[in-house]
C-alpha cells in the first residue's frame, strides 16, 4: 500500500494530511471551510484515494492560508507516497463535463512541478471559498506533488458547477497517472530516475 502522512505547522495554519493512494475514495475532511471540503471529498471519491485532512487555519482573516497549506500537504503526501514513482502510467487526462461546465486536466508525474490555468473562472464566493483560491490550490498541489498540471475550464457560468468539474477532471487524471502499470518495470522515463525531491 502506497501511503503517507504529512504534518504542517505555521503561525497561520496547522494541518495534517494521511493518504492511501490504493484506497477506496473514502475522505474524512474538516477544514473549517465547507466548499472546500466537498472538494476534498470530491477529489478523494473520484481518484478513488483515501484521504484523512484536519485544517485549523486564520479563517477570521479568511481562507486563503488554509486551502493554500492543506494543497502543500496533499501535494507532499502524493509525493511520498508515490515513492521513486517505478511501474506507473505517469501521465493522466480527464475531462469532466457537470451540467453547463466543462473542465479538462492533463497531469503528467514525472519530477517537473508546473501549473498553466487557463479559462476564465466566474468571480465570487461558495460560501468562505473564494474563486481565486482554486488556482492556489493547484499550484501548491503542484508544485508540491512535484507534477505537472495543465487545467482548462472550457466554460462554465455557474461557479460551484465549474470548481467541482475541476476538481472531479483532476482526481479522474490523478487517478490513471499513478495506477500501476503491468506491462512496466522500473520508471516510465527514458532517463532511468525521476526525481520526486
């Protein structure tokens, strides 16, 4: 079982992450910001990880440490989970159509942390979640899982509709890069290594 546990502690936030990436989609999320943790089970339910987050952060400020933060972990949680990354299918896509909103997520876990956003999010609030947080969720996901990541919402007008078709397309993409490969020995890279640190 390929599993990790991460533990961040700041003078604005305190968050700890447990992950099972063979699991069952299960997910235990307390965050204190709602939206956010639908999203959580969202990308929990649909990668078919387990995922565990406990977040305390400056919500009377608001919620951009805690949601930028529980990204680091889950990010670094994927990462020591996925070990020297051997006998995977590396690269995941998906597209994820709900109601009007369309979203597509390319990941590619080769050692090179990189996010392009592109599409224009509607601005505004589900509950404490602001928009602009969306894209600070993946970058710190990103950069931390070490993965590369494109993300495109092709439409969307409704706002919850077009984060939750983003999340769903990213845990549908995680979900093929890091299952396991038969036909594979050693690491899907020419280069022999890919570096995860």
């Amino acid at each position: 079982m390929r599993t990790a546990e991460i533990t961040r502690r700041t003078k604005e936030t305190e968050i700890k992450v447990s992950l099972v990436l063979e699991g069952s989609g299960q997910c235990e999320s307390s965050t204190g910001v709602g939206f956010f943790d639908h999203m959580l089970d969202q990308l929990a339910r649909h990668s078919r990880m387990n995922l565990v987050v406990t977040a305390q952060g400056d919500l009377n400020i608001d919620a951009h440490h805690t949601v930028e933060d529980t990204g680091i972990c889950i990010g670094q949680a994927i990462r020591d989970a996925l070990g020297d990354r051997s006998g995977l299918f590396r690269y995941g896509h998906a597209a994820v159509p709900m109601d009007e909103a369309l979203a597509e997520v390319a990941v590619d876990i080769g050692g090179r942390p990189f996010l392009h956003f592109e599409g224009e999010l509607p601005r505004g609030q589900v509950g404490q979640f602001d928009s602009d947080l969306v894209e600070e969720f993946l970058r710190a996901l990103a950069v931390n899982a070490r993965i590369t990541m494109h993300v495109v919402l092709r439409r969307g007008q409704n706002l919850h509709h077009c984060i939750e078709a983003i999340f769903k397309a990213l845990a549908r993409s995680l979900d093929e890069a890091v299952s396991r490969d038969n036909r594979l020995t050693g690491v899907p890279s020419t280069k022999g290594v890919i570096e995860n640190r």
